[in-house]
C-alpha cells in the first residue's frame, strides 16, 4: 500500500530495499524482517530503526548522536534507544527512567535503562520531569544486526523461526511470495514488549536534538503555525469565531466553523468527525473502540 509513496518522497533508495508488509503485525514483526534482510547482505551491519512521524530541528546534533551510538553498538552487544530530554509534563509519551550514577565504561553519554515507564497521567509526567533521570521514550533504536537477531532468538522464539525459515528466499524474487504466505503467522506485538522490556543489555542516550512526535495532536499543534489566537488550522475552509489554543483539521470539501471553543481538537476525514479537548487526547483511542 506505502511502497510506492515511500519511493516517491525517497527517490534515492531503490524500490527493493523498501519492504512491505502483506498485513499489520505491529512494530516486532516488521523490525524482524528488515533485521533477517539486512544480516542477508551484511552480517556486521548496524542498523538505525525510527519512525517516520518526527521532527527533528537540529541535525548536526542529530547525525552526532546517532554516530556516537553507531559505534557504541559496533563495539558491543548492546541495545540503545534515545531518550529526549522532557521540556514539559506529557502524558502522551512513555519514558525512560537512566541509571545517571554510572555512565557506560566505553562511551561517556550512554547509560543503563533502569526501567521503561507507560504513558502517565499528568501528575505522574510532573513528578518525573521534576527527576533529572526521565527521559521521553522517542521509539528510535540503535544496535547491530547480531545483537537484534540473537533477541528474537532468546526472546521472540516464535516470530524468529518464522524469518529464519524464510531467510534462504530474502533477496530474491520468491521473497515476497514467502512474506505474504507467512509474515500473518507472527504474533502482533510491539517491539517494547517482545524485546526492550525483557532484554539485559539496554542502553540509553540521553539526547536533545529538538525533537517532536507529530504521532499526537498535541504535538502536530506544537508544530504548527497558530493564529493570533493560539489556533493552529490545517484547511482553506475553516472559520473560527471566539475561539483560542483549538487544532483543526478539516478536508477542503465542507466548510467547517468554529465558535466559542478554548483548547480544543477538531479534527473531520473520511465522514468521520472528532471534537476532544486537547487535554483529553489519550482518549481517543478510547473512543474509537467504544460502540
């Protein structure tokens, strides 16, 4: 469905590295398949896993981290994820508490996860901003290809049969024929919870690159340019009357007009429309759920 979007905004990567799953299996199972893809053509490999939604202000500080901690893990059997450093109590992040005490022997700014915390609710995210050793889970990684494959093995026994069974077929023309016949047998899990909450070896970076999520509505108005009134507009058909600090987002095909709203979103795709407030985000999955 992505593969051909995915190749338009990146030109300069070549269509087959660019893999597609045939299903959504949440972020294990797809970080397994790159993972045996990659140790296929390059055993030594160290590999970056991020996502797509952030924004990144800083990228020479950016590039710096990421080559600091690219050759912590060339070095070690170690995996590390960045943790950012919190400008304010959020509750639509999960965090990174750091054992600050003891810094790792080979490399001065990377530390050991003591734990990785939910998402908290607000006076929860306040007390953890109020400790130096809280950090925002930001979902980048860092190791290398041994090291996240030996994982699987230990943790993920499951979803890495499934990838070694296929591994004779990667990089040729019979791997997707394979990946849409098995790739559904892999449990739907998250990359957290099959492997970073149960490995040993887990190092943080504490980084601050100025970064952003653009995952939550929170963070998208954040980014956005507001009006005089704190509204940040995402549509030409909007019209907002005595309303501040609301996020909208509307298709171009219906009018939209707002009035007498403080701190709300507003948010209309797909005949389907949302009307939260702002402080009230987390719930929105919630919503969706509910019949």
């Amino acid at each position: 469905k992505y593969c051909e979007l995915v190749h338009e905004q990146l030109p300069d990567i070549p269509i087959d590295n660019i893999l597609s799953e045939p299903c959504r299996r949440y972020t294990a199972p797809c970080i397994a398949y790159v993972s045996w893809r990659i140790k296929k053509s390059d055993p030594k490999a160290n590999i970056i896993v991020t996502p797509s939604d952030h924004i990144v202000t800083n990228q020479e500080e950016f590039r710096r981290v990421i080559t600091n901690c690219l050759k912590f893990t060339s070095e070690t059997d170690a995996i590390v994820t960045l943790g950012m450093k919190p400008s304010r109590a959020e509750t639509g992040y999960g965090y990174i508490q750091a054992d600050l005490t003891t810094p790792s022997a080979r490399n001065k700014e990377i530390f050991r996860v003591d734990q990785f915390k939910e998402k908290p609710d607000a006076e929860t995210a306040k007390k953890y901003i109020s400790m130096n050793n809280f950090f925002w889970n930001a979902g980048i990684f860092i190791w290398n290809v041994s090291t996240i494959v030996n994982a699987f093995r230990i943790y993920q026994p499951g979803i890495a049969r499934i990838f070694q069974q296929l591994f004779d077929v990667l990089g040729t023309p019979e791997e997707q024929l394979y990946i849409d016949k098995m790739y559904p047998e892999c449990e739907s899990i998250s990359v957290d919870y099959a492997i970073m909450e149960k490995a040993e070896e887990i190092f943080v970076c504490p980084a601050d690159f100025g970064w952003s999520d653009l995952g939550t509505w929170g963070a998208l108005y954040l980014q956005t340019q507001h009006d005089l009134y704190g509204n940040a507009i995402i549509g030409k058909n909007i019209q907002m009357y005595d309303s501040k600090n609301c996020i909208i987002h509307a298709t171009e095909t219906k009018k939209v007009v707002v009035q007498g709203l403080d701190g709300y979103i507003i948010a209309e795709e797909d005949g389907m429309l949302l009307i939260c407030k702002l402080s009230e985000e987390q719930r929105i999955k919630q919503f969706s759920e509910d019949k």
